[in-house]
C-alpha cells in the first residue's frame, strides 16, 4: 500500500522539519512535542474505531525514551496526521512506465516522471534519512513540474500492446485500469501546486 500525503509546505518547511532533525540530533522528542500536542485531535479521529497500543504522536508529551525505530516511526505518524489531504490512489506503477515508454530505474536520483510522482524524486531527510527505499518526496517546485507534464499526458494515447509484463488477454483491462486511475493522480498534483503542497510518498 503506498500513501500519498499532500502536507502545506509552511507547516512542513517551518515546523515539522526543524522539529525532526533536532529530535534526531539531541536523541529527545520534546523539539517535536508542540508539534504532537496539536495534532492530538486529529490522532485521535483517526484511531477511534481502532485499538491497540496508542499512536507515537500520543506518548511524545509523556516524556517517552528515543529510540531511532520510535523517531521513524513519530516522522510516518507526523506525515501522515499532519497532511491536509490523502488522495486514495492506484499507482501499478510498471504499467504506467510501460505505456509512457519511461524506463524504471533503482536509484532515486535517475527516476523518470512517473516515477517522481509516485515514489518521490527525493529522499526524506530530517538529520537522517527517513525510509529512503520505500519512502520519499516531491518540494514545491518537483509538484509544479510534475503537474505541468502530467496536465500534457493524452491516456487515449497509450497503447495495451506495451503491456508485455502482462498476459495478453489481461492488456486491455490493465490498460482500462491506468486510464481510470492516471486522472485522480494528476489531480492531486494539480491540486498540490494550486494549493502549495509538497507530496510525501510512502509505501507500507
């Protein structure tokens, strides 16, 4: 499942990333308790019909121990409770290489278009590298450009024959599938640069 977190960039530039890199740096939470406290009800919306041990962002304010594995886990929480929207999206991400011919590639610095836009054409960093193979991020300006060249992209265009990793007599369902799903995704980078959100992306 990957989640994409659409965050307003003040709050992200100013708030939560000062917060995480001192948390990390001084090996304590309180830089990122105010940050916690406020988010509070928000948490709580979220996990009122769940049970289970409480939510990282719930024990900052009771003085809770670092540890690197609670830090990446407080910086999930923070992305995630601190988003102003959370498009639920489908990403078959090979396919949609296959049909724009973009080649993949394993190193986040030579991904192509489409793949900045679903894994994020940067690593998260706060001190440290958050999650950096299954997580990562596009700024104001990434989100801008992969708005502009997504608003360009003709679906009628695409082709189930370039559909090889699938069998043939799945190709034109696949392709039926992209072409439902490529539109939700390009609106919420439409909608990320209209609004001056940064994305944060992040697969569990």
């Amino acid at each position: 499942m990957r989640y994409f977190m659409l965050v307003p960039s003040g709050w992200f530039r100013q708030l939560l990333s000062p917060a995480l890199e001192q948390c990390w740096r001084r090996r304590n939470f309180q830089p990122a308790a105010i940050i916690c406290r406020e988010l509070t009800p928000i948490v709580r919306q979220f996990i009122s019909n769940g049970t289970g041990e409480a939510p990282i962002t719930l024990q900052v304010g009771e003085g809770l121990p670092f540890r690197p594995e609670l830090w990446r886990m407080l910086v999930g929480e923070l992305l995630l409770f601190g988003a102003a929207e959370l498009p639920e999206l489908e990403t078959p991400l090979e396919s949609y290489a296959a049909v724009m011919h973009q080649p993949l590639s394993h190193s986040r610095g030579d991904f192509v278009p489409i793949q900045q836009a679903i894994e994020g054409s940067r690593d998260i960093w706060f001190g440290t590298y958050f999650r950096p193979e299954h997580a990562g991020w596009n700024d104001e300006e990434d989100v801008q450009r992969l708005a502009h060249l997504m608003a360009a992209i003709d679906t009628q265009a695409w082709n189930a024959s370039d559909l090889t990793r699938c069998a043939i007599d799945d190709r034109d369902d696949e392709l039926a599938f992209l072409r439902e799903w490529f539109p939700p995704l390009r609106e919420a980078y439409r909608r990320a640069a209209d609004l001056d959100y940064v994305i944060a992306c992040e697969e569990l």
